[in-house]
C-alpha cells in the first residue's frame, strides 16, 4: 500500500511500539508574541543574539499543533508586554490531581510572570496554592504517577530552593525527592531529566550530583540514559505521552535512544526559542486532574 506523503512521519510509526500507551494530556502554552533575549539569566541566553520574532512564533505554534494532532488538549496563556520568557509556561506553576503549586520565580525579570499563571489556574477553577519558597514551577518538579505510589522528582542548585520542596510536599501531598545540579546549563530539572511515562525517566548523569547520581540508580535502574551531546542538544527537554516523544529536531541521539526504548520520536524545530535557554518541555506546562 502505497502511504500519503502528506502524513506526518510520527504517525506512519504508529505500528511501532505497540507496547507503549499514549494517554490523552491537557496542557498550558503561551504564545512567544513578545519573546527576545534581551537579558542574561542562564548560560544559552545572549542578550546580542538577533530573534526572529515571526519565525519565533510560527515554531512555537508547529509545536501546538503537533501536540493537538496527537490528540492532546493545549490551553494557551496570553503573553503580556515586557515578560518575553513567558514562552516557558512550564515555569509558571506545578500541578498534581487538580491542584496547581504556584511559582516564585528567582530573577526579577520573571516575578511577575507568577501572577498572570496564578490568574489562569484561578480562573479555571484549580485549587491554586500560592507558594512561600522561592520555585520555577514544572521547570523543576516532575512527576510519575506509578512510581512508588506516585513520586515526586524535584530539582535544586540554581533556581528552587530546597525549601520548596518541603512546601510542594504539603500542598500536593506526593513523596518528595531532592536531585540537586550542579551545571549551570542544566539550571532547570527539565533540561536534565524527562518523564517518559508514568513510571520511566530519562536523565543526563553528569548534570546531577554524585548523590543524585546514586538516588536516581536506585530508584530508577531501568532510566534511559543520555550523554551530554543529548543534554546539550536540550534532548531531554521534552514531552512525552507514553508513546510519543516530542523532542527537539538537533537531538538526533536522543531520538534514538528513545525509539530503542520502544517510544516514538516527534521531532520539532524549536531553534529561535533555544536562544532564550529551552526547548519543548519549558514551553509546555501539564495541568494534571
């Protein structure tokens, strides 16, 4: 049978990894309308790198509609004036069974990002849970809903405050475990390690500690392991529904290794929105029921 040639390449995979179950997600984006690097607060962003705007956008709603054409449902933020960073909506907020564990971002350039997510959750009715601690939201928390009961990850070292993840344990009522960085361009937990299902994770050993090393082995000794041309492609900077993983289109490795565990790879041209220090996970945040 001879197959469309208008059919996306994902989904000509789809007798692939029968294995695997997708499951249907809800998620909040935010259009890079006002996106620039103007500052510098991680060590991708360089305030003299010109931003194609236009081209900014258009890659950002390739992503979406990918997203929406795996059957997914994407809830868009407004952007406002003079917050460019707001693309990253994972950073916003952090929610487990209906409640959304706000953040507080660190740099003052970001603070007043916290309330236009505050404004979202609240307004959508999400029983939203303003933060004491300093957090960066999904960007440091991941969750895995079969894993030992449902288990929390949570990142520290550059933005979070370990203290928060004493806080995000109270207010969601999920086990806690502290991983801490220790390199700069993995400021986030989301550039360092990725959710691929509820109960599998994929990580950059040398972005963590020796400690961190040692916890995740324990907990996790099956995980997908990437190298650092993975990390540094932002491969782990991604999302996943159990079946497809939607990952930036440099990180060719990671793609592999990811199709050898049995997923599917979808990638995407983020190029414009790496410039600011993300890629596909920081531009998508999951609102979890």
């Amino acid at each position: 049978m001879r197959l469309s040639s208008n059919i996306p390449p994902y989904l000509l995979l789809l007798s692939v990894s029968q294995h695997k179950f997708p499951r249907k997600r809800t998620y909040l984006m935010c259009s890079p309308k006002h996106f620039d690097v103007t500052y510098a607060i991680n060590p991708w962003m360089n305030p003299g790198a010109e931003v194609d705007s236009e081209l900014a956008v258009r890659q950002w709603d390739g992503l979406r509609q990918t997203l929406v054409d795996l059957g997914h449902t994407v809830h868009v933020l407004t952007p406002e004036p003079d917050l460019p960073d707001m693309v990253y909506a994972a950073n916003g907020a952090f929610v487990v069974d209906g409640t959304a564990y706000g953040a507080r971002f660190k740099h003052r350039q970001r603070v007043a990002e916290a309330a236009a997510h505050q404004a979202f959750y609240e307004s959508e009715g999400w029983r939203f849970v303003a933060p004491g601690e300093i957090n960066e939201g999904e960007g440091d928390f991941a969750y895995l809903p079969e894993a030992y009961g449902g288990l929390i990850l949570a990142g520290y070292g550059f933005r979070t405050e370990p203290a928060a993840h004493a806080e995000a344990q109270e207010a969601l009522g999920r086990p806690v475990v502290s991983l801490r960085l220790v390199d700069p361009h993995f400021y986030h937990l989301d550039t360092a390690l990725t959710v691929l299902d509820d109960r599998t994770v994929s990580y950059f050993p040398g972005a963590f500690s020796r400690s961190a090393q040692r916890v995740l082995a324990q907990l996790f000794p099956d995980a997908v392991l990437a190298d650092e041309t993975d990390a540094f492609a932002f491969g782990l900077n991604l999302v996943s529904d159990g079946r497809h993983v939607v990952l930036n289109s440099e990180a060719t490795g990671m793609a592999a290794k990811v199709e050898a565990a049995g997923y599917i790879p979808v990638p995407v041209d983020l190029a414009e929105l790496r410039k600011g220090g993300g890629s596909v996970k920081c531009c998508v945040a999951e609102l979890r029921r």
